[in-house]
C-alpha cells in the first residue's frame, strides 16, 4: 500500500475527526453548556440536514440509477444483524436494559451524517442519488427495528400509530419525500431558493458534526469494560468487514460499495443514545458506545477506505 492511498485516506476521514475535535474542544474551552449543543443539534437535524439530503436526491437522474440491489441488501443485512445481535445477547447473564442498547448498537449506525458527504470524500466527486435514497430507506428500518428492540427488553407497549406518526414528521424523510416528487415531475429550482438550499447543504456537516462532538462526555463504561470493548469491536471491525465482503462476493464496487461500508462502518448512531433514555435502556452505556465509537471510527474507517482503495474496489 503506497503512501498516496495512505493520505487520500486520511483526507477521507481527517474532516470529520476535525469537526468533532472542534465541537468538544468549543465546549471545554468556550464553557458552552451540552444544553445548547442540543439545541444546535435539533436545529441541524430540522434544517441542514434535510436540506444536504433534498438536494443530493433532487440534483440526481433517478430513472438512470439502479436502487434495487444496495436498498435489498443493505435492508436484509440489517435484519440478519439484528437476529444475530439478539440471539448471541439473549445467551449472555447481562441486564435487559443492557441487551436492547448492545443490540440497538449492532445495527443503528450514524449513516445519516457520514453516509453522503463520506461516500464524496471516497468517490471524489458527488455521489448519485443512490446515497439520498439510501439514506430515506434506512432512516424508517433504523426507527422501527430500534422500536421494536427497546420495547420488547423495558417491557413497555408498543404503539404502531405512534411510530408512524414519529415518522411522517421527520423532516428527512419529508426532505426525500419532496425531492423525489419535484425530479420524478421534472419541476426545477432557480435564483435564491436554489442558492439558500445550496449554502444550508454545505453547513449541514460541520454543524452536526460540531454539535455532535460537544456532546462528548468521556468517562468510566457502565458495567463489564470486556462487553463494552467487545461490542465496539463487533460495531467498528467485524460488521462491516462481514457486510463488504458478502458485497464484494455479490459484486458491488464503486459507489454501492462505499455506501455500504459507511452505512454497516459508521459508529452509533447519536439517536441510540436518546432512544435508551427515553424508553427505559441503559442510557450510560448507550453514551459510552457512541463516545468511544465515534472517537475510534475515524481510526477503523481509514483502515478499511486504504485496503479497498488499493484494492481497486472504488
């Protein structure tokens, strides 16, 4: 492996690792209170990044792209990794509140940040709307898988409408929703509607980014440190490895790839986190497995981006 896929590599993932030390260091340096990159979060999520998503799904010739091969096996790979996770879990004397986070942990990963801007950096140059459609599949099977896990471990009733509800106001999936409306109708943005939806895109990253990494809080791993490791080492090395090399074996190269590898590659996802604490999970451990996931990511990321780079595989 030469040294020019080494640092193509690196300017892969060094951006990201940069907007997340920026977001800690803001808060340890500037006193900015965790409230408040709450709020930025909850502004990223209702803005930026529904318009990074609309636009990566509405600037795409979507009759030309071929959806049905990475949405089949990104959706199967995820059921399979769930029925796996809460098998092997279910075998082992730990805590109920403690399996439905291992298990949320195993499939729902952070694809909503770093799938598209990720898949760019690997690719050079913007993705297809493949990414964004991608991205609208996996937001609904994240939600409903992670519902049903959690529910069935606190013991509490599960609401099918609520979910529902939840869902038809996320502001990513009514994002998609309306790119795909607006390119399968041919209607076309111009002049300032276009250039404000163009800037908010660009913020989209840096700002969740920020958000995220203020929220950082490193401590002590609740309960036995071997699970937490070994959950971080099923979440960061050995589902992925597995889920690209059965693609590979199917053939996906390219673009399908890379899409796959950050959504099954990617660390957990911060909404893991909010899901264990409000539906009676363990909330520290949830906390500890997105920290330490995230912090050690960009290390796992590079690793895999450099072998199937020199690989020939993108």
């Amino acid at each position: 492996m030469n040294a020019d896929i080494l640092l193509f590599s690196l300017s892969c993932i060094l951006p990201f690792f940069c907007y997340l030390s920026i977001g800690y260091a803001s808060k340890r340096l500037l006193k900015i209170r965790a409230e408040s990159f709450i709020d930025i979060n909850k502004l990223a999520f209702h803005t930026v990044l529904p318009a990074n998503l609309f636009l990566n799904i509405y600037g795409s010739e979507l009759g030309d792209i071929d959806f049905a091969g990475v949405l089949a096996f990104s959706v199967i790979a995820l059921i399979i990794a769930v029925v796996f996770f809460w098998t092997l879990y279910q075998m082992r004397n730990i805590p109920n509140t403690d399996r439905s986070v291992f298990i949320q942990a195993s499939f729902r990963t952070n694809f909503i940040l770093f799938g598209i801007p990720l898949t760019e950096r690997i690719l050079g140059h913007a993705p297809s709307g493949l990414a964004g459609i991608l991205t609208a599949a996996v937001i609904p099977a994240f939600n409903v898988l992670a519902i049903v896990v959690l529910t069935i471990y606190s013991g509490s009733s599960f609401s099918f409408s609520k979910m529902l509800r939840d869902m038809a106001k996320n502001p990513l999936l009514a994002a998609a929703a309306a790119a795909v409306l607006l390119n399968a109708f041919g209607y076309r943005l111009h002049g300032m509607t276009l250039h404000i939806l163009r800037s908010l895109a660009d913020a989209a990253i840096p700002i969740a980014l920020m958000a995220l990494g203020g929220r950082f809080v490193f401590a002590r791993g609740s309960g036995s440190v071997f699970y937490l490791v070994e959950a971080l080492l099923f979440r960061l090395a050995l589902i992925p490895a597995v889920a690209t090399a059965a693609a590979l074996m199917l053939g996906f190269r390219g673009e399908a790839l890379a899409l796959i590898l950050v959504l099954f590659g990617s660390p957990t996802s911060v909404t893991s986190y909010t899901m264990a604490q409000q539906m009676g999970g363990n909330e520290r451990l949830a906390a500890q497995l997105l920290v330490y996931g995230t912090s050690l990511s960009s290390l796992t990321l590079f690793v895999f981006i450099s072998i199937y780079k020199a690989a020939g595989f993108f």
